[in-house]
C-alpha cells in the first residue's frame, strides 16, 4: 500500500522528490480551481481578480515548500475561488459593492481641457496621460480626444472626437 505521507512528506522537511510530486499535485488542483473560478479571475480587470491572484500564489507556494500541509493549501485555494466567484456574481446586481470590488473609472480631459483635479486624484501626470495617448491612439495631441478616462484596470481609454461632415 502507498503511504501518501512518505510521498508527499511532512510539512517541516521535505525532499526535492516531495517537492516536485507536491508540485505536480498542485499544478493541477490550481488548473481545476481556476477553472471553477471563471476566466474572469486571469484577466486582471479589477482589484479583487487582482487578489485573488496574488494570495493563491502565495498560498499554494507554502503548499509546495511543505510550510502549509496540501490539505490546508488546498482547502484555503477553494475558499478564495468560491469569494471571488460569489463577490464578483453579486457586484453584478449591488452597485456599491461593484463600486467596492471593481472601483469606477474617472475622467482625466473632456472637451478640449484636462481635469487636473481627477489628474491628481488618480496621481496621474500629464506626461503618463500623454504617453498613454501615444501607446493607445498614436497620436501626439489631445486635439483630436473627445474623452480620455482612467478605466477601473489601470488602462486609460480615449474616445476620439467625431469629424462633423461638411
């Protein structure tokens, strides 16, 4: 008979073997739990996904390095994956706990004038707003910018202007 202790090892001193079998068996527990979260959790579009990212990392490495047992790392992942699955479902229909979990995007220039008070709010600087500008449009002026927002992602969008027919 196998004994699962010997193969995975105590939580105190493992060997590379035990390491990597842990590994092995981690890799894919997180593949499943990841996949019962959503896709959503992999884009990164809000502070929460964010999380959840950081904290399983670091929970499931004391996994692997034995700090944690596997029963433990596993069970402290399922639990974050069911959070995140249930605050992201209800941010959908409360308002202020989408607010809470996702943020609300800001204006930084609307109709021809930069807002230096949402500037300085989002601690934004003219120069990231214009080389956001660059990277996004690849224009070199907010002359043709209707609308330049700091999205809930970190992004900053532009909407441009609309030509007028003559």
């Amino acid at each position: 008979m196998i004994d699962i202790e010997s193969i995975l090892g105590q939580t105190d001193h493992l060997t590379a073997f035990q390491m990597a079998v842990r590994s092995f068996f981690m890799f894919f527990i997180t593949l499943l739990l990841m996949r019962l979260g959503g896709l959503r959790i992999f884009g990164g579009r809000s502070a929460l996904d964010n999380i959840i990212l950081i904290i399983m990392g670091s929970v499931i490495a004391r996994g692997i390095v034995g700090a944690n047992s596997v029963v433990s790392t596993v069970a402290a992942s399922a639990v974050m994956i069911m959070l995140h699955r249930i605050l992201s479902r209800l941010s959908v229909h409360i308002e202020w706990l989408r607010k809470l979990v996702n943020g609300d995007h800001i204006i930084l220039y609307k109709s021809d004038h930069i807002l230096w008070d949402n500037m300085r709010k989002s601690s934004i600087s003219e120069s990231e707003l214009m080389e956001s500008l660059h990277l996004e449009t690849k224009k070199t002026s907010l002359e043709e910018i209707e609308t330049a927002t700091l999205e809930t992602n970190g992004r900053i969008s532009f909407i441009l202007k609309t030509k007028k027919a003559e």
